[in-house]
C-alpha cells in the first residue's frame, strides 16, 4: 500500500470501511448473510415488525434497495414480509425464528473481522459513534432518546 502517512483522514477511513465491509462480508456468506442483511435483521430484533419502507428509512438505504436486501433474506427464510392490513401497498416485515438464530451467528462472527489488527475496540466503537452521530446530525449521547442507538445498526 501506498504511505498511508500522507493520507487525509477521510481516504483512510473509507478504506478502512471497504476493508472491514469486505472481510465481513467473506465470513457472513458462510452462512449466507450479507452485511446489509445483517444490518436488516438488527433493525427489526430492535424495533419489532415495521413497514419496509420504515425499515428502508432507518437503516438509511433506498427503498429499492432493501427490497434486494429483503427479497434475498425471505429467500433463506430470515424474514417474512405480508401486505398491511391498514395500507395494502406497504409490506410489513417480521424476522423469523430463523433469522434470529443466524443474527446471533453473526454477532459472533463479528468478532473476528477486527481480531487480527491491534486496536482498542471499546474506543474505536466510541469515535466511530461520534463521526455518525455528527455527520447525520444527531444528538450527543447526553441528550438522546433510548430509540437512538436502534436507528443506527450496528453492523
């Protein structure tokens, strides 16, 4: 790699995004998840069933594209999505006793994306908190509701 020395300090945090998101992304498909599947499921283990637009808004991704992202996690049995009784062109999405199961496989797997580098997590999860909560314009942790944290997945 290039000396990293003289790197900005956003080139070096979107680098280390795309490395993280493509080792985790290696282990999840073991068992046949992806990140943004994973990301999915935690919002709905947090919030209970919610419309996919809902669900769409929160995990902040286009709506299209978590119905990719749905489509592929109903496929494996993760998730089921019915119409709304009370608006028959929305889709309300439940996670699955399965899904379940394969979330709790993947928080374990998480583990091991960061154990080969020598890092203090615990700080890193707090800065990284920051960056987030400032760049979406988000409260301070002092000043937040308990709903906060479930609007921000944490895979």
């Amino acid at each position: 790699m290039p000396d990293m020395e003289r790197w900005p300090t956003t080139r070096l945090l979107s680098t280390a995004a795309r490395l993280v998101e493509i080792s985790w992304n290696e282990k999840l498909k073991s068992i046949g998840l992806t990140h943004a599947g994973v990301i999915a499921m935690q919002v709905l283990a947090a919030k209970g069933a919610i419309t996919q637009a809902a669900l769409a808004e929160v995990a902040r991704v286009k709506a299209q594209t978590m119905g990719t992202t749905l489509a592929r996690l109903e496929l494996h049995g993760h998730v089921t999505r019915q119409r709304s009784d009370s608006d028959r062109r929305s889709h309300v999405v439940t996670l699955t006793d399965a899904g379940i199961a394969a979330l709790a496989e993947a928080v374990k797997l998480e583990q091991d994306v960061l154990s080969p580098v020598a890092v203090d997590t615990a700080r890193l999860r707090e800065e990284l908190r920051i960056v987030v909560r400032g760049l979406a314009g988000l409260p301070a942790p002092e000043e937040e509701s308990r709903d906060i944290d479930t609007d921000l997945p944490q895979a």
